[in-house]
C-alpha cells in the first residue's frame, strides 16, 4: 500500500457518528452498499470540523459486514483507542 492509494480512494459510504465525527469507507476492490463484504478496507476519519484525523488501509473484516456495520465498527475502535 502506498501513500496514493490512501490519498486516491473515493470513498462509497460516508458514516455520521453520534460524537459528531465523520468515516468514509471503501470496501478495497469494490463494493455495492447494503451488501455484506469480508476483507480489507479504507478509510478517513474526520473531526466534526471536517478536519482529518487519520486515514488507513488496514480494517480487516473476517465475518461479512455492510458499510454501516464496518463504519460503526471503525467508530467503536477509535472511542476506545482515544483517536
């Protein structure tokens, strides 16, 4: 993974979280919304000012998970990690 592909990925699916923080996510390779996926994904995370916090490429998901349920999964780990 290199620094363009983080910097290039359109995100599919954009997730307001109750603190006010923002994730869009990509399934990698592609993904249809509402669909279930396992493998890796991207994704940025925002502060309510709309102002990155970080951005990766190394959610794996090994049970399928729609867009919703890997972006509310996302948000969990940053609340406990502190991010």
């Amino acid at each position: 993974m290199s620094y363009t592909d983080l910097r290039d990925f359109e995100a599919e699916y954009s997730y307001a979280a109750p603190d006010g923080r923002t994730i869009q996510l990509e399934k990698l390779g592609g993904g249809t919304i509402g669909q279930s996926y396992t493998g890796t994904w991207r994704y940025i995370l925002l502060d309510a000012e709309g102002v990155e916090v970080t951005r990766g490429q190394d959610y794996e998901t090994h049970v399928p998970h729609t867009h919703e349920e890997a972006a509310k999964d996302l948000a969990d780990f940053f609340d406990q990690e502190g991010v």
